[in-house]
C-alpha cells in the first residue's frame, strides 16, 4: 500500500512540474454498484461526489487525480426470497487516472483507485469492523467535453482487494473473495 501511495504522489508530483495546463472541477454522478466473486447479489443504486484536478503532460495527455464520496454495496434477497436488505458501504475514493484526448472533445481514462471505508450498514446495523479499512481497484472509462467547461463520463472501477476483514488461506480463497463493482455515470464542470 505504501508503494501504490508514494508512487501516486511521484506521479503527481512529476505531472506538477512539467504541466502545461492545471485545471480544477467538480464532478457527481450516478452510482450502480455490486459485489462481485463468491456472493450472490443485485445491483445497488447510490452516488458520488467530489473534486478532480486535469494536470496536462502534453497536448494529448492528462494525469487526472480525484478525490470522491462514493456511496456503494449490494442489495440481497434471503433463500425463498421473503427478506430483503442491502449493505451499505460509504468511501473516500481517491483515483489516479490517466486520461487521453482521442480528439478534442473524446477521451478514454485509466488507472488505480483506493477507496477509504468511512462507514458500513446493513439496514440500520454497523457492521464496520466486518471490512478492511482500505479498498484497492483500477477505473477504466471514457469521456466526452460538451464544452471546454462541461463534460460527461462514463466509469467502471473493478476491485482488486477483498472487501472482508479476513485472512484468506490460499490464492483461490483470495481470488474467489467479494470485492467492490461500480459503473458510474459522471457530469463535471472544469473551473
């Protein structure tokens, strides 16, 4: 984790001293969220919010760090179907992506994420001390710029780590864990 964190900040770092071009915006937008591996769940709806900054490498390229309150989970539906419920799981995400203009006003993004769990419910019930305080994925997507302001995207993070505060015995144990899944659909505003 230290490495995912100091490379990040390298990055940054390097992105800030050679940009062309710094912009700051707003960004929010719809989440669709899921479990994915040994689970059976639907889909949940929630949302994100949040800031980003456009550091420009070269004409083309961007290195886009975001900071985000993401609202994620599941819903479930017990054997027999006769209760249903869903797992609430609020973050502090923090992607690092690099975004390249296919032209002008097209993009496509990628890179990784880690996600800090600010809280966890199941229905009214805390159940924070089930999950790893730190969630790890990789976002790939694309984007389009209505204007030089205004911007609309489409996201798709699909975690890396287990979500569940366990030890896992061997690499299918691990591989087989529930992880996070979310598709977002994002409108921005560049200052």
């Amino acid at each position: 984790m230290k490495k995912l964190i100091l490379s990040a900040i390298a990055i940054m770092a390097f992105a800030f001293s050679n940009a062309q071009e710094t912009r700051f915006g707003i960004k929010g937008g719809l989440n669709l969220t899921n479990f994915t591996g040994d689970v059976d769940t639907n889909i949940k709806a929630g949302f994100h919010v949040g800031g980003f900054a456009e550091i420009k490498i070269i004409e083309n390229l961007a290195i886009q760090p975001e900071l985000l309150f993401s609202t994620q989970g599941a819903r479930y539906n017990m054997i027999g179907g006769n209760q249903s419920g869903s797992y609430k799981l609020d973050y502090i995400n923090v992607p690092v992506l690099a975004k390249f203009y296919v032209t002008k006003q097209f993009t496509v993004e990628a890179g990784p994420q880690i996600g800090f769990l600010v809280s966890a419910k199941n229905e009214d019930r805390d159940i924070k001390d089930a999950y790893k305080t730190a969630d790890y994925g990789f976002n790939f997507g694309a984007g389009y710029n209505f204007t030089d302001n205004f911007s609309v995207g489409l996201r798709y993070a699909i975690g890396l780590s287990g979500i569940f505060d366990r030890n896992y015995e061997d690499f299918s144990d691990y591989y087989d864990s529930t992880k996070n899944s979310n598709f977002q659909i994002s409108l921005g505003y560049k200052f």
